[in-house]
C-alpha cells in the first residue's frame, strides 16, 4: 500500500513550509534516510530525509509551494501502485504553473544532435549564453530543462537567489554576486531593478513569522529602554593582549555575551519569563544571538552560556553564525534561549531600540564602540565608549532591577579581566 511523506513539523510554532526543492523525481527508487528534498521552515533551511523505501510514485507539489504541515507532500510504494486520493492544496497557482510547463514543453536541438526537452525560454537562454543544453542538468517537474537551469550553469547562486530571479524574471547573468567567488545572494538582485519602477519582493517564512512576532510583542508586552555607556579601553587593550599571546582574538561581542551571561547570574530576574500570575526565572541561561541572514533574522542560542570560557564561546558563536547563514541550524538551537543580544556596532550605529523576544523578559542592544573626549583626574583624555540598550519587560523586572543589572554588566566590560577567571 501506497504510503505517504508529509510536511514535517519542526517546532511547535510551525505551521507550514516551503518546499524549495525536490531532490528526487517520480520513479526514483528511494530508500530510508535518503535526503529527497530541501525545506525552508520559519526559522531554517533544512534537508528532508525519507523516512520510508520503495518508489515515488508522485510529488504532491513543485518547487516553491508553501504546505502546511502534516499534509502529503509525496507517495512512496511499489512501481505502479496506485495513491489515494490526495486533498492538495495546490489551489489555482500550482494547477496553473502545472499547464504552463505542460504547454511550453517542446522538444529542442541545440548544439546536440539528441533531441532535449526543454522550454522555450531555456532554449534562448542557451541559444544566447552559447550553452549546450546536453551539459545542463534539468529540474523541470516532468524533467525539461527551464530558463534557470540554463542561466544556473553559467553563475553562482544561492537557492533563494535563484528562486526569487525567476519569480521577478531577473536575469542572473546580468547580476554581480557579492559572494565568494562572485557567488549571487538576494542582496545583489536588489542593485538590478529598473530607477523608477516599484518592485514586489516577497517575504521569506523568516520574516513572516518574524515580523508576526515582533508586532505581537510590542503590543503585547510593556517595554522599557534604558541605555548606558561603558568604557570599553581596558577590554580592548585586553584583546590585543590575548591576540598577541596565544594568536586568537575574541570578538567585542563575544566578551559582550560573556559579561551579560555573568551579569545574569547576579540578576536572575532578566533571565525570567513571565507566566500570568507568576515569574519563572530560568534554571539556565542560554543567550540568543541575532544574526542576520539573506532571508531574514535568526537568533539561535548558546545552551549554557554562563559555563564558557571566552574562548569555547568565541568557537561557539562562530560556528553558530556560520550554520546561521548557511541554513543550517538544528531546531533546538533556535528555540529555548532565556535571553537576546542584537549586536549592530559593525554598522555604526550609536544607539537603537531593541524589541524583545518573546517570552524572554529583557534584550540588550549593542552598539558601535566611539572615541570621544573626558575629563580624567582634572585632564582632558580620549577613550573608547560603547553605548548599551537594554529593553526590558515592565512586567518581570523594574527600572531599578534593570539599573542594577546594566551596572553590573558594564562592570564586568570594565574590568574584563574578571571574565577570563
């Protein structure tokens, strides 16, 4: 009997996602374990394994599509067994692309002499860019080559680049990739657009579900912001102590989690969640680090974080941010942090307003580090300030507990030594 491979669901909050590639096509013979696509959940980008052996015998939906979770989204069986009936979502958009390539579909010669399904506009492209269509890998639904096969043989470009070139018909041959490599992300296609023309970019499940969260948070929670300075002099003296000892150079930021880590065991109050009639301080304290990606904010955590050395933590963040961009995080790195940190000195901003993560119950802003001048011991003297922004939950902590809190945090970042102890 014939069984199915559904939408899976990755963390209580999702509810659907989008399948941005199929691996496989029907009549492969897949067994369990095997990666058959690529899915673009709210949070991540993640490789789909079968959990079932034997023939697909059909993909519910093509690439692109948007599925809530725990429909069918595939049928696995014996050769030529037949499938139930299935409730497909695809609405009027799927069953349409579906007569689009139906109807483009023509067989074609180009340079080859074997005959080469493929649309008309792959052909031109090839015709154009004096490509062989015999040396292009098709990933057309019925196995014809499309215009992006073409133009992906001759660039680099991430999958969401390329998705979105084609949903607003961006020659990507034209583009210049800002990646390694020249390799093409979304940003690049923002820089090709016509002076004077609107143009519709689609949001990603990322920045649905974020900006869904963002809104319900401030309209939900009652948010304070206070701000603070910290001489920053003795930490970057220290940095460049540590770079010159042992050839390794933590980041601002990560001394920055650190000292919030050990500020937090001193104030567990901004490591807490409210709860309706009560205040549950968290057992751990697992910070949250935003990173922006190319399709929208992140913010996996470091489980422990109070337990890290400057250095575990520096290879910590690291590798996390690098998942991060990559899509590759696991769902439990991005669910469970007790705490945020949003970090955007690198981009020379002086001072913001964070918006907390809910239910987390406080987020600190970070900004750029800046050289002003102050009187010292009757002395006019230069020193390195940075400004942080802490927004808090009116509901769990105070503004004095807040005070307090950002006292001890900056406490620390002057007097860094404390944290390699």
């Amino acid at each position: 009997m014939a069984e199915p491979i559904i939408m899976p669901k990755s963390g209580m909050a999702m509810e659907e996602g989008v399948i941005i590639e199929w691996l496989i096509k029907e009549g492969d013979v897949i067994k369990e374990g095997d990666v058959i696509a690529q899915i673009e959940t709210d949070k991540t980008t993640m490789d789909l394994e079968s959990d079932l052996t034997g023939t697909v015998l059909k993909l519910v939906y093509p690439d692109g599509t948007t599925v809530p979770v725990t429909l069918p989204i595939a049928w696995v069986g014996k050769k030529g067994e037949a499938i139930p009936e299935t409730k497909e979502i695809a609405k009027e958009e799927v069953k349409e692309a579906k007569e689009v390539k139906e109807t483009t579909l023509t067989p074609i010669t180009t340079f080859s002499t074997t005959k080469i399904a493929s649309t008309p506009a792959a052909k031109a492209a090839a015709k154009e860019k004096g490509i062989d269509l015999a040396n292009v890998t098709p990933s057309g639904k019925w196995g014809e080559i499309v215009k992006d096969d073409v133009l992906a043989s001759v660039v680099k470009a991430t999958p969401l680049a390329t998705k979105v070139a084609q949903e607003q018909q961006i020659d990507l041959t034209k583009v210049e990739g800002t990646g390694h490599q020249k390799k093409i992300y979304v940003r690049d296609l923002q820089r090709t657009t016509t002076k004077g023309e609107d143009r519709r970019v689609p949001l990603t499940n990322i920045q649905k579900i974020t900006g869904k969260r963002m809104l319900e948070s401030v309209l939900t929670i009652p948010q304070v912001t206070e701000d603070i300075n910290a001489n920053m002099d003795k930490l970057l003296a220290l940095r460049e102590d540590i770079l010159s000892q042992s050839g390794f150079k933590p980041s601002i930021n990560d001394f920055v989690v650190l000292a919030t880590a050990r500020a937090l065991e001193l104030h567990p109050r901004l490591n807490s969640i409210f709860d309706e009639d009560a205040i549950i301080e968290k057992g751990d304290i697992n910070i949250g680090v935003a990173v922006a990606t190319e399709r929208g904010l992140v913010v996996p955590h470091i489980k422990n974080t109070n337990n890290h050395t400057i250095g575990s933590l520096h290879l910590a963040t690291s590798a996390l941010i690098e998942r991060s961009r990559e899509g590759k995080l696991a769902i439990d790195e991005l669910s469970g942090s007790t705490f945020s940190i949003s970090n955007v000195g690198m981009y020379k901003i002086s001072s913001f307003t964070p918006i907390i993560n809910p239910p987390e119950a406080a987020i600190l802003g970070v900004n750029t580090i800046e050289k002003v001048l102050a009187l010292v011991d009757g002395e006019v003297k230069e020193k390195s300030v940075m400004k942080l922004s802490l927004t808090f939950d009116h509901r769990i902590v105070d503004g004095s507990g807040a005070s307090l809190f950002l006292l001890t945090l900056v406490d620390f970042l002057e007097n860094p030594l404390r944290l390699l102890v």
